[in-house]
C-alpha cells in the first residue's frame, strides 16, 4: 500500500497538538494509575520527589515512544483504514520517527537518574514497548503483546521505587494490568474486524470472530479482579482497597454491557472512559489505604508523645 497525500496541520502549537492527537496523548491514563500505584505500595506512600519526577518522566517518555513508532509503523495501514485515515491530517510520518527517536533518548536519560536495575532493565522495555506495534502482521495474540507493554509500567515503578524485583507483590500487579489490557483492547479490536481481514492483518476478532472475542475479554477482565484481589491481600492494604475492588467489578461489568451492542460510541466509552475509570478507583484507594495508615500513625505518635509530656492527664498515661 501506498499513502495518499495527508494534509497535516499547519502552525507550531495546531502541529504540537496534532502530534499530540496523533499518539493519543491522553491515553497516557491507561498505564499511569498502575505505575502510580505500584510505586505507592512499594515506597509505603510517595517517595521523595526525585524518585517521582523521573518516574513520571519515564512513564510519559516510553509511552510516547511506543505510540509514535506505533503510528510511524502502522502508517499505512492507517491512512486507508476508515476508522483511522484521519490521522494522516495530524501530523507527518517523519515526525512520528523523530517524535520517537526523542522520546527513546528521553527514557534512557530518565533510567539512568533512577538507579542501576532500571537502567540495564531499559532495553529490554524498549524492546517490549517497539515490538507490539509490528506483532499485528504475523499473530492474532497481539492483543496479548500490548498487555505486556503496558504491564511493564507498575514493574518499572516498583524497581524505580526499591532497586529490586525478588518481591512477587509487582508481579501480581503486572499480570493483572496484563490480563486487563489484553481484554479491553480485544473489545477495541472488533472495530477493525473487516478492514484487518482486508489488510491481510492479524486481530483475534478477525480470526475467531466477534463474539469469541468479547468471551475472552469477559473471562480475562474477571481475571483481572481476582489477581487485584490477591495483590491487595498480598500487600497488606485494608478496606479502602476492597471497597474500590467492589467499584471496579461494577465498572468492569458496565464496559461489557456497553460493548455488546457493536455501536462504535458505546465502544469508545467502553474503551477510554471506563477503563480510565478503572485505573481511577484502583490508585485512589490505594491512597486512601495509604493515607489511612499515615493517620493512625501520626495518632499513635500524639498518643506516645501526650502520654510522656503530660503525665497528670487522667486516663491518659498509666
């Protein structure tokens, strides 16, 4: 295939934000609230600035380097899918590559600010994060690629945050966004059944059909639950957590209910909206679980503290 002739905007900032549109930028929340949350149990609430800073510039970084080979690969296939052609009107080919290259450059720095497992460990998420994007044209389990892609975001965290992987509490972080992802991006991919059979691409809608698809995304999101479960017990976390899980089963059930018409809006939202809520619940009550204890200990301290300076409190010191 050839591309047709794009139009890509014109203007410094209406090109920054195409580009921007182009990578889709905003799904940025996909990983972030799982990197966050790993780094929060691991830290035992937030660690020093430094830490967090480069952890976010390495979150953004990498995942701006795997969207922009993503579309610079995919061009294309892109430019004559109808659900995608718009994208050549956002920006050129040869900025997607530099766009790239940029962000490459900016993970490694980013790695190396953080300590010496993060850094030997940055090739190898390169590897990860590049290679899904060319996985489409030889197996249907691409979807599978993606989830690892995005699973390496809490792992990367909790090394940025310990210097270490012995712990299995990250692991069960990762197989859960794993499972996560590769269900709501089979959901995403039953859009472009006609089109990758078309194509001659490989998706697990085209080859096994729809309905199989949506199956398979059922049972591994109720996979997705159980492991978060088994990770909160895992890590310790109290009621905060559990009351989340319970969100985050209801929010799970909406996605599937809104994709079973086929309609590409109820899609979309199934896509972006409820599992950014997703991400949303987990963190936010991971926090609380965090913010919970930080509270009960600043009490125990006021207790100690009140207990040792005013002695002739009644009740108070025994």
């Amino acid at each position: 295939m050839t591309s047709p002739p794009g139009k890509p905007r014109t203007g410094l900032f209406r090109h920054l934000v195409g580009t921007l549109e182009l990578i889709k930028f905003s799904h940025s929340v996909f990983a972030l609230p799982f990197a966050l949350s790993a780094m929060l149990v691991a830290a035992h609430g937030v660690p020093d600035l430094w830490t967090l800073l480069w952890i976010l510039w390495c979150l953004v970084s990498a995942r701006t380097a795997a969207m922009a080979f993503n579309r610079w690969a995919d061009w294309d296939y892109d430019t004559f899918n109808p659900r995608t052609k718009r994208r050549s009107q956002l920006g050129t080919r040869g900025t997607t590559l530099a766009l790239c290259v940029l962000a490459l450059i900016a993970f490694a720095v980013g790695c190396s600010q953080l300590n010496f497992l993060c850094l030997a460990l940055c090739p190898v998420a390169c590897v990860i994060i590049l290679g899904y994007s060319l996985t489409k044209r030889f197996t249907a389990y691409s979807h599978a690629f993606l989830g690892l892609a995005l699973a390496a975001a809490p792992m990367g965290a909790w090394a940025a945050t310990t210097g270490s992987l012995e712990s299995p509490i990250p692991w069960l972080l990762a197989a859960a966004v794993w499972c996560w992802v590769f269900g709501f991006d089979l959901i995403y991919a039953t859009q472009d059944v006609e089109f990758d059979l078309q194509a001659k691409l490989h998706s697990y809608p085209a080859k096994h059909g729809v309905p199989a698809a949506l199956r398979l995304a059922r049972i591994l999101h109720f996979l997705t639950w159980l492991i978060l479960l088994a990770f909160g017990w895992l890590a310790h976390l109290e009621m905060p957590y559990y009351i989340a899980m319970g969100l985050i089963f209801f929010a799970l059930i909406f996605e599937h209910l809104l994709c079973r018409s086929g309609d590409l809006a109820r899609i979309n939202i199934a896509f972006f909206q409820m599992n950014a809520l997703v991400g949303l619940i987990l963190v936010v009550g991971i926090g609380l679980c965090l913010a919970s204890d930080w509270v009960r200990a600043m009490d125990d301290y006021f207790i100690w503290h009140t207990s040792n300076q005013l002695p002739w409190i009644p009740g108070v010191n025994k």
